[in-house]
C-alpha cells in the first residue's frame, strides 16, 4: 500500500519567506509527527497529532513554525519568515495510533529537503 | 525530558566483522525503545523495538538488541556485517506521552 508521502522533496526559498510543507500520511493511521533533521544531527522533535487531541507543539522552535492537520489526515507545516537556520530535512511520520501512545512503530515519508537562501 | 545518546557517530567495519552501537537514555519511567535504520536514498524504517517482555529482542537482518533496564542501555548488535549493512542507525525512545526522542544516529560503513 501507499506510504508516507511528502511534497516538495526540495524547496529552496529567500530569508524571510514563507513555507508551507506537506504531509499525506498512511491511510486510516490517527497519529501523525513532523520531525527536524539538520545536517549531521539527528532527528529533532517538532509536532505530535493524534486524532482529535490537541496537538503536542512542544517541540516547535519559535513561534514561526505551526502545524495543522485537517480532517484528521493531511498536515501541512508552515515555517514564515525562514531563517538560514531553517535549512534542514524535514521528516513527517505516521502511526496507527491504536495502540495507545506506546510502543508504535512510525512510518516515515522521504522528508523534504529545505534550503533558505 | 528524555534524552538518548549514542556513542559512535561513525563505524566503519569490514564484512564479517562483529557490530555492536551504543545506545543510552535518560528517563526514569516506562520506556518503549527502537532502532531505525536508514539505508542510501531510502526512507527510515523501523530495525527493531522493544515494548515488554524479553529484553533480548531481534530484528530484521540478522540484527537484534538487548535492554538492559539498570544501564539505561538498549545497544544494538549484529555478529556479522555485510556490505549492504551500510546505513544511518538510530535509536529512539518513546514515552507515555507519545513523542518519541531520537539520538543523533550513528554512521556505520562496511568495507567490502
């Protein structure tokens, strides 16, 4: 079956534009992360939906980044006004999110690869 | 907060050579442990995880982990590499509260 997909696999953008980055999780999976990953470090937590609850933003880096997800399935995560440090790769995950918030395995898309100029 | 470290940033090995990565957390609570894996030009997918039950756990290809709960540790090994091992390895750990903590991966390379 489909997989994670995420649109665009590249962006590059000026300083202080806007982005928007989009996630198409698994079918029928309710939880769904956005994860940052900068060159040579690992995986850095941004955001955290499952189901109808309210979102764990606890790891967005400043009040530039926000995330929806609507209707329960596509997420979009948009970074306003970009910094040079934004240039990353960012992951989107999903998971069934069934099994409580335990023990789940994350299905990862091929991330988008975001350069700021 | 939980953290997880891992030891080596880059391994390079020869074929058949033995494999082991560090991997550590801090976290007082119940935890549920996963290495991801993620090989040149594809996605990360899921190695191996750990929820209950025997610590010893394996995984796809040959590699398995052990969680060992009073080291805070959940290394993973392989007795012998191959050349088609070479990836990026990461262990992560994930809470009751749902997100789950990555360390900063670890580059093994395999010499042919």
């Amino acid at each position: 079956g489909a997989g994670v997909s995420q649109s665009p696999s590249n962006k590059v953008t000026e300083k202080g534009k806007d982005v928007e980055l989009r996630c198409d999780p698994i079918s029928g999976h309710t939880a769904l992360y956005w994860y940052r990953q900068s060159l040579g470090q690992g995986l850095e937590f941004l955001i955290y939906f499952q189901g109808n609850s309210a979102p764990d933003k606890s790891g967005l880096p400043s009040d530039r980044f926000s995330a929806e997800r609507t209707g329960g399935s596509v997420s979009t995560l948009t970074i306003q006004r970009t910094q040079q440090e934004d240039s990353a790769v960012y992951l989107c995950a999903s998971s069934p999110g069934t099994s409580g918030r335990r023990g789940e395995t994350q299905y990862f898309g091929p991330g988008t690869r975001l350069l700021v100029l | 907060a939980q953290s997880v470290s891992q030891h080596n940033h880059h391994v390079i090995l020869s074929e058949a050579a033995s494999l082991e990565l560090g991997c550590n957390y801090s976290y007082g609570g119940t935890v549920n442990l996963f290495w991801y894996v993620q090989y040149p030009g594809q996605h990360l997918q899921l190695l191996l995880k750990y929820f209950s039950g025997d610590p010893l756990v394996k995984g796809i290809k040959g590699f398995e982990a052990e969680f060992i709960k009073s080291k805070f540790s959940f290394n993973l090994r392989k007795p012998s590499v191959q050349w088609s091992d070479t990836a990026e390895y990461f262990c992560a750990v994930n809470t009751n509260a749902g997100k789950s903590t990555f360390g900063d991966g670890t580059t093994l390379t395999v010499k042919p």
